[in-house]
C-alpha cells in the first residue's frame, strides 16, 4: 500500500494523526497515477476535549496572524493597496463585506 508518499504507510500516517480502528475498505478505481491507487479507508478519531479544541483554535489563529502579518509587510505594494486587492479578490469570490 506503499507509494504515494516515499518511507510512509498510509495507515500509519493514519494512526499518527491519532486515528484508531483504522482499515482500509476498498479501491475507488480513481487511480491519479500510474504508481497510485485511489483508496477508500475508515477509521475513529476520539472526540477532543473543549481544551484541546481551544488549544488547536488558539494554534491556528496564531498562524493565521503569522500569515496575515507577513502577506502585509510593505514591499513592491503598500499595505493599503494589499488591502484593496484583497477586497476585490473577496469581492470577486461573492464574499460578503
């Protein structure tokens, strides 16, 4: 079940995500390669405790600010000009302002 990703087993990446009970079920006859196959796989993942999830959500807003801080640095555009294209990217998307 090798392959897709050198020195790694799917089903053990699967487990380190902190899956349990996981198995594979079937083939989905979508191979995206020659040298993949396309898998169907099952597994549990234990409920997270309201700790753990305001510790993930903390970690993500961090890294969004960390993105965010970055992608407005003053370069080639200042960061009012980043922001206008943003709102007409936004815009464009159908988002809501």
């Amino acid at each position: 079940m090798g392959g897709a990703i050198p020195g790694k087993d799917f089903l053990a990446m699967i487990k380190e995500a902190g899956f349990g009970d996981a198995e594979m079920v079937s083939e989905t006859g979508f191979n995206s390669s020659p040298v993949t196959k396309g898998m169907l796989f099952k597994a549990v993942k234990p409920a997270a405790s309201i700790s753990e999830r305001r510790v993930d959500s903390m970690a993500a807003l961090d890294k969004y600010q960390e993105f965010f801080e970055e992608a407005y640095v003053v370069g080639a555009l200042d960061r009012k000009t980043k922001h206008l294209i943003a709102l007409g990217a936004s815009l464009a998307a159908g988002c809501d302002p």
